[in-house]
C-alpha cells in the first residue's frame, strides 16, 4: 500500500509539473482525474468514520490474576453503502496480549469479535478498542486517530486482585506435661492450644484423654485446652519499585501477593491486620475474620510511586511492637536506613523482612531471630512465605 501511495502521489505531481510545463490537456485531464478518484476515496473515509457503531461488553469487572475474562466486541454498519477497509486494535491487560483486526463491512452487517484475555498483572487496567484506521481500497488515504480521545468513548475498566496462596503455618514445637502447663504451648489439630491437664470426669471426650500421662500416673487424665492468644498483625510496606532491569508489573504482582497471603492467613488465625505503606496511600484496617474483598482491592490499587522510608512509619508505631503481635516489613530493598530501623526497634528480632528481588543484606547487619525471606520471579512462593508467618 505505501509503494503504491508513492507512485499514486508521483504520477499526480507529473501530471500537474507536465500541464504546466507544456500546456497539453492531457497531463491536466490526468491530473484531475486522479485528484478526483484522491477526493472521493478522503470522503469515503471520512463517512465510514462518521457512520460506523460499535459496541463492547466486559464479562466482568473484577478477577484474580492468572484468570482469563472474555471480552465481546462488535463494529455495525447499518448503512446502506459498504464501509471501507478498517484495522482496529484492542487492548488488553498485557501488551503481549494486545489484538488487531482487518476487516471490512457491507450495508446492514456487523462484524463480532471475542477474545480470552488473560489477566497476567495485578492492577486497575483498561480494555477494549484504542486505535483505528479507515482507509480506502486502494490505501490511498488512511485515517488513523485514537478512539480514547473522542469524549463519548469509554473503555471497559477492570479491576484484577493479586493472587491469595494457601500457607502452611507451623506447629510450635511440642514439648512434655510440664512445659505444656507452663509457657511452651502446644498447636493441636482442633485449632486450641494444650493448656494443662486434670483427672478424667465422667462425660469427657476420649479423643481428650491424654494416655501418655495417664499411663504414666496409672490414673486417667484429660487434656484441657485454652484458646490461644491473638494479637495484630502488622504490614508495613515500602512501596517503590527497584530500578534496573526487573519488569515493574511482575515487582508489583510479587509484592501483592506476598502481603495478601500472609495478610488472608493472619485474618483466618484470627488477627487483627493494619496495612501502612511509606508513600502515604491510605491504610487499611481490617478485623480478624472478616471478608478479604477489601483487602484485595486495597492491594490491586496499591501505587509503586513511593519516595519515603520506613523509619519514619515504624517510629510512629513501635508502641504497638509486643511478643503477641507480628510485624512484616516488605521491601525491594535493604538499605542502611531500614538496616538501621530494624536495628533500632526489632534489637532481639521479632519480625519478618521480605525483600521482593532485592539483594541479601549480610547476617551480620540484622538483628539477631529477625526473620529474612528473599523473594523472586520463579521461587516458590507459598513455601517460602510459610516458612516466615508468624
């Protein structure tokens, strides 16, 4: 088509230079006929812009990364001339992912299009037909413009939540009678902790009876168990994305994650979650037990535009640092600045450091029982993640 719109424009300006330079008719017959044949296919264009409907429908407007959602697309002619050539394209959440199409109308037809479009990244995202071009059927004349910037069009908002992984929690380490009535707590399949135990009553559950014991005394004992202690759990994010060659989107998508599923874990163990990220976006509170809707959304909008640190944050709330709480520190990074708030508020540890594909601080540089997870693109993310729920 360009070559041909090369010559097209060539022979124009041939006939015209010839016209004028011999004063022969024919080379101005020529002329105008080829600028006539120009003018009606820019009218043909321009009419086939002005005319063409279309309509666009979204499955949904929420789902969770590595879904697939349909998206329905339809371009009608309900004219009673025939729409020249059309290329369209359309958007998706990935680039990768992006579709165009060819395609042309006769009168009263309609052309249908469907795509399975992956949802590959957390995030709000927008979807459906962006950029079209009309031409005519000899290409001369393309009208290329951006459907985005006309004010009655809108695309298709969508909404994808990061991923929720199933986490393994471990056992506390079990330990003999004596330390079971004392301060060493044993995790039970039941979800109560062994507190101490008292002679069998009549009526007791056998499936309670603890026969170690009572093998050992020669008189039936029962285990009595307390509801464990719950605290909160603490999120503090530092939400800037590292330099170099890693791809923003999949920083993101690991980022979110890990929060998410340790914060769904922490709520179903019955805590308490704060969310607070260094830039300032709005935290989030969230009550033990409750709906993880609100979580996810939070996470799906979280921006990665954070200039702040996390010392300033963890200052703000080292009140709230105990032996029944857990604390997470997320970040693509440890810097001297974090090295040091940690230093400065975890001295004995008593919490987790998750750096999403940042480097390994030397040991030396963490406070002692701090807990250290290094997570990248390919890791398995549920085990590593379990390894460090508190």
């Amino acid at each position: 088509m360009k070559a041909f719109r090369i010559a097209y424009f060539s022979a124009m300006a041939l006939c015209l230079l010839g016209g004028m330079a011999n004063g022969i008719r024919g080379y101005y017959l020529a002329f105008f006929i080829l600028f006539f044949l120009l003018l009606c296919a820019g009218i043909l264009s321009l009419w086939t812009v002005s005319s063409f409907a279309y309509m666009q429908f979204l499955e949904r407007d929420k789902g969770f990364r590595g879904e697939t959602i349909r998206l329905k697309l339809s371009i009608h002619n309900d004219r009673p001339f025939p729409f020249t050539a059309m290329r369209m394209r359309v958007e998706a959440v990935s680039r990768e992912d992006d579709r165009e199409e060819l395609f042309s109308l006769l009168p009263q037809k309609q052309a249908e299009f469907e795509y399975e479009i992956p949802l590959r990244h957390r995030g709000e995202h927008l979807l459906g037909l962006t950029l079209l071009t009309i031409t005519d059927g000899f290409g001369l004349l393309p009208i290329r413009f951006d459907m985005r910037r006309l004010a009655y069009y809108k695309m298709r908002p969508l909404l994808v939540y990061p991923r929720v992984l199933p986490l393994s929690p471990k056992a506390a380490p079990g330990g003999d009678e004596k330390q079971a009535a004392a301060q060493n707590l044993r995790a039970v399949p039941f979800g109560e902790n062994l507190f101490s135990s008292r002679p069998y009553r009549a009526g007791d559950a056998l499936k309670r009876v603890n026969w170690k014991l009572s093998m050992r005394l020669k008189k039936p004992f029962t285990k009595e168990y307390d509801a464990p202690l719950r605290g909160h759990a603490y999120f503090f994010l530092h939400n800037a994305a590292p330099g170099g060659a890693e791809s923003p989107l999949d920083f993101a998508d690991l980022f979110t994650e890990s929060v998410a599923s340790l914060a769904a874990q922490a709520l179903r163990g019955g805590r308490d979650v704060s969310i607070l990220s260094s830039g300032g976006f709005r935290p989030l509170e969230l009550r033990s037990g409750s709906a993880l809707t609100p979580l996810l959304e939070h996470l799906a909008k979280l921006p990665f535009d954070s200039a702040g640190e996390l010392g300033p944050l963890l200052a703000e709330h080292a009140q709230a640092f105990g032996s029944q709480n857990a604390v997470y520190l997320v970040s693509a990074r440890a810097d001297e600045a974090l090295l040091a708030a940690l230093r400065r508020f975890f001295p004995g540890g008593g919490a987790a450091l998750l750096l999403i594909g940042g480097q390994r601080p030397p040991i030396s540089s963490l406070p002692p029982g701090l807990a250290l997870c290094r997570l990248h693109a390919g890791a398995d993310l549920a085990a590593a993640l379990s390894e460090v729920l508190q």
